[in-house]
C-alpha cells in the first residue's frame, strides 16, 4: 500500500502543472480511502447467543460486557490501539452535519466502565440515547485494520433493533451471524442470513458454546444443510469462547486448536481482511490509471499537433467533435440522466406498494386473530407478535429497496459507459442513516370485570325482570317479591351480563383493531420517509459520481483542443522547445503507469475487457 500510495502523490503532483485541480482533488479522496484502514465485521444474532464472548475471545480481552442476564443495547466497535482505551459516542444536540444529520462527539470513559454505558444493566433501552461505544487494544489480530462490531440482539421483542442492525451492513465488509448450539437455525435467522447476503461481501455463520451443548456436532450438520439451500459458500465455524479463553492463559495449543478459533481467525484475516484491501488497491489503481489517461489525451494532443501541424485541422475537428458528446452528458436530457430521475422515481413507487402490500398483509392477519377472540387478556403478547412482523417486514422492504438501489446504479453506469467516457467503479457512499424506530403499540383495556362490578350489571338487568313479574303475579294474590319474580329476575340479569359482556367484548376488539391500523399507518409514516430519503440520498451521490466524471473529460478533450490550436500558432523556434518539455512530461505520465503496473495494479484481462464499467 506504501508503494501505491507513492504513485497516487506523484500524479496528484503531476496534476498541478496540467492545471487540473479537478483530477488532484480525485487522487487526493482515492488517497483518503485507501489510507483508511478499517475493514468493518459485523457481530449480529439473537439475545444471550454469544456475540459478545466471541468478540473477547476474538482479541483475548474482556472489551464487551457478559452477564448470562444482561445484553448488549449499544453497538461497540473493537479496534487496534496502541493502549486500551475506550469511549462513548453522543450525539451532539443542535449541531447537524454535513449530510444533514446530527454531529457526534466522542466521549472518553474508563475501560473498565464500557459496561455501564453498552450493557442493557446499566443502560436498558438505551437510555442514554448514545450512538455507539469504541474500544481500542493492542491486540496483533486487528493491526491491519481489522475492525469487530458487537451488535445489540435482534428478533423476538426487540425486532426494531433489526434495523438498525441492517443499515450498519450497508457499509460493513463482513457479517458473522451468532447462533449457540443448542438448537439449529430458526427461521428468522436463516432470515437475517439471506438480508446479510445481499448487503455484505461476506457472510459467515459461527456456532458458539460447543463446549456447553454435547450434541453441537448434530446441530452444526443441520445448520450446514440450512446455510447450503441458501448459499454452499457460506463458512461455518463451531467455537467456544471458553476453551480460547482457557487456551490463551495457559498457553495451549492443543486446547486452541480444539475451540475452533483458528479456522475463523484465518477466515478473517485472508478471506475478508485480505480481500477487502485488494479491492480498495484495486480501485486505487483504476482511479489512478483514469487520470493517466486525462493527463496523457491533452499532452498526445499538442505534441502530434506540433509534430504534424498539417493535421492539425482535422484533429482540431474531432476533438470538438468528441467535446460536443462529452458536452452531452452533462445535460439534463443525458441518457444516463433520464434512466436515474426515471428509476428513482419508480423506485420510489415500487418501495411504497412494497412496504403497503406486506403491512395490509399483517393488518389482515392481526385483524383476523382479534375477530376469533377477546385480545384484552393477551394483548401485550399480541404487540410484541404484531411488532416483531412489522419489523421483519420493513427489514424485507429495506433490503429490498437496497438491492434495487444498487441495480439501478448499475444500470446507470453501464448507459454512460456506452458514451465512451473512461470510468472508475462506482462507489455509492454509505447513507449513515438510521430508521427512526417506530412508536410501541398502545396498551389496550383488558377487560377484567370485578365482583361488585358484575352484581351492579346484573342487578340493573334484573330490576325490569323483578318489577314486571312481580306485578303481573300480584293479580294472582301473590306478593311483589315471590320466587316467580326472583327467579325471573336472575335470568334477565345473567342476560344482561351476558350482553355487556359481548359489547364489551366487541368495543375492544374494534379498539384492537384501531390500536392496529395507527401502528401500520406510523410505519407508513416514518419507514416510507426514511427509505425515500435513502434514495434521493443514493440518487444525489450517484449523479453527482458521473457528473464529476463527464466534467473531467469535458474538460481534458477542452484542454486537448486548445493546446492542439495554441500549437499551430507556436513558431518553429518555439515549437522544438514545447516538444522537448512535452516529451518530458509524457515520459514521466508513461512512467507512472509503468510503476503502477509493476506495483500489481495493472487490470486483469477480465477487468481491462470490461473497463469503463462499474
């Protein structure tokens, strides 16, 4: 990386005489990428499975808090550090960003204090409102900028966390789902799996606590049948935390072996760490081969004109010729422009109808439970049931927008590919937006009816009953008060009680079903807002890549043109000295390439076929 990183300072240095502040400030944000280190792996799963465990046994240090009764409420990133250090990320009130969001400031707290401020003990519900927690250890296995994210629980009553969860993998470069062996993988994990799958380069599943589940070997042949319907190249990694632990204090190498860490710190390292910085040296380099060719067109430009002043004109005729094409792209009426606003715009629609289409499909199903029983007496088992569908449901539509947002960048850099301009892959940034959580679903009365309440009812039922039979056997002989009227009144008072109990029972059936419909509505609401949002955000970026890009070659076949047309006018004298000054500029631009591909950074057969896509 120091030797690319050498070349990207000597073209930024070489774009300065050129006059093209624009390529400097490219090199100079490909330098700033490729020089931030961190490659990102995300810890998800469900509450007590053992993320947490397998993070400290990752870095051989107690950096996440574990209680068998507590979790974790606030993500917690572990990274390299030359002392252990920790501190607590706030968000800053009134202070917003340069994305529109709010500022985040980073507090230093003791590190033996981390569990106060991350653990659901200490800050249940994330009281605290923080943004996050950071740890740094000097530990060898993140010193290449390895990176663990312990993530709150997801699934079950605290779904809304799924999401937030989500958005984290859209800027992480490997997800490792924790599920413990005491059973295989249930449905909303698999779930989880297949959203990861789509967002993240890469997906590993690990099956922690093998030393307390004797059968973990059965429940690690059934999760690899899972994981192969969904993808064969999904790893799997049996751990236990314990044993490295135990392994680390007394030196053990065959105890290390036998919890199943090495298999996935050599995971880490060679398959996500690895990969992860060839593809970011890849894309340096491309970006640095692109200016190349920038600086290169304007030099060949004015050298052939000097050196061949009779085709000049004929030069002069196609650079403005290819400038009027490039002038093209930057239109409102570009092809590639049309086809975002247009995609974007369907996009939108589709998102809508999707998060509606799966919301009406749980609102149908909850309003059919409600109808086939009194929901007063299970009602908080009801929200969480109706809560954790809500949630799985915005995750699907939230991964699904992702997808097609990602498709449609695709297909806009393959329509502005075809107008011949030279592209570097294109590199959507990450949102950083979070879904605002959606408001819990409201109590509802239960409907428990006291003794002394009963009576009341019965008894203003019975009051007709006794008083209307009473005097109808008054006109026997027989007193107002007799057995007749009594009995009477106790069948018209259960009566009663009978239909003010179905009323009653009506009432909260349709109070459940309002409670329900204002809970969907507020999902509408706010997720609606959020994923439009992410895509005006991924439609900005998006234009705003190719822009700078149809700029740069505007301004390099401009550059060409007028240095081909200041060469014609240059006398004889004058013109063997800019040769000579032009030759010696070209030769230290082909040198550059030549040292970039000797650095590895030429493109492979496959990528040099298909340059200029994204």
């Amino acid at each position: 990386m120091a030797e690319l990183v050498e070349l990207l300072e000597d073209g930024i240095a070489q774009a300065d005489p050129a006059g093209r502040p624009d390529l400097r400030r490219r090199l100079e944000n490909t330098r700033r990428r490729l020089l931030e280190t961190s490659i990102r792996v995300v810890v998800v799963g469900e509450f007590k499975q053992g993320k947490s465990q397998l993070v400290n046994a990752l870095v051989n240090a107690p950096v996440c808090p574990v209680d068998d009764a507590v979790a974790t409420s606030v993500p917690t990133e572990v990274r390299y550090g030359e002392t252990a250090s920790a501190a607590v990320l706030v968000p800053e009130e009134g202070a917003p960003s340069a994305d529109g969001g709010a500022t985040v400031q980073r507090r230093p707290v003791g590190l033996e204090e981390i569990g106060t401020y991350v653990s659901a003990k200490g800050n249940a519900g994330n009281r605290m409102r923080l943004v996050g927690a950071e740890v740094s250890v000097p530990r060898q296995i993140l010193a290449d900028g390895l990176v663990m994210v312990d993530s709150p629980g997801v699934g079950g009553e605290h779904s809304a966390h799924e999401l937030a969860t989500l958005v984290s993998l859209g800027s992480a470069d490997a997800m490792l789902l924790v599920t413990d062996a005491s059973q295989e993988l249930t449905e909303s994990e698999l779930r989880f799996l297949r959203h990861g799958l789509q967002m993240t380069p890469h997906v590993a599943c690990v099956v922690a606590k093998t030393d307390i589940y004797p059968q973990w070997r059965e429940v690690a042949a059934a999760n690899r049948g899972h994981l192969d319907r969904i993808d064969p190249a999904i790893r799997l990694f049996p751990v236990s935390a314990e044993l490295r632990l135990h392994a680390a204090r007394l030196q053990d190498s065959e105890l290390h072996a036998e919890s199943g860490y090495g298999p996935l710190v050599a995971y880490l390292r060679q398959e996500v760490l690895g990969k992860a910085q060839r593809t970011r040296h890849r894309r340096a380099a491309q970006d640095l081969r692109s200016v190349i060719e920038h600086l290169r067109l304007s030099l060949r430009s004015e050298l052939d004109s000097l050196e061949n002043p009779a085709t000049t004109p004929r030069r002069l005729a196609e650079l403005e010729a290819a400038k009027q094409r490039a002038d093209e792209l930057r239109r409102r009426s570009a092809r590639w422009q049309t086809t975002l606003n247009d995609g974007v715009g369907d996009l939108i629609s589709d998102l809508e109808h999707d998060l509606r289409d799966r919301l009406r499909h749980i609102q149908r199903d909850a309003e059919k439970s409600i109808d086939q029983g009194d929901p007063g007496p299970v009602w908080s088992e009801f929200s969480a049931w109706l809560q954790q569908r809500v949630a799985a449901a915005v995750s699907d539509t939230f991964v699904w927008t992702d997808g097609r947002a990602a498709w449609l960048a695709r297909g806009v850099a393959e329509h502005f590919a075809e107008d011949g301009v030279p592209l570097p892959e294109l590199q959507v940034d990450d949102t950083g937006s979070v879904l605002d959580p959606v408001a819990d679903v409201p109590d509802l009365d239960q409907g428990y009816v006291g003794f002394f309440q009963k009576v009341l009812i019965g008894m203003r039922g019975s009051y007709g009953g006794i008083l209307m039979f009473g005097l109808l056997t008054t006109m026997f002989g027989m007193p107002l008060i007799n057995p007749i009227s009594v009995g009477a009144g106790v069948l018209l008072g259960a009566r009663a009680y009978q239909e003010d109990r179905r009323a009653r029972l009506k009432r909260r059936q349709a109070d459940a079903k309002a409670l329900v419909r204002r809970h969907v509505d507020d999902v509408v609401f706010q997720v609606g807002k959020q994923l439009r949002d992410r895509l005006r955000l991924v439609q900005r970026e998006t234009r705003d890549h190719f822009m700078d890009i149809a700029e740069e070659h505007h301004r390099s076949l401009a550059d060409s043109s007028n240095a081909a047309q200041e060469a014609a006018d240059i006398f004889a004298l004058e013109r063997e000295e800019r040769i000579r000054r032009i030759r010696a500029r070209l030769e230290r631009v082909d040198a550059l390439e030549a040292r970039l591909a000797a650095a590895g950074g030429d493109p492979a057969p496959a990528e040099q076929a298909g340059r200029g896509q994204a």
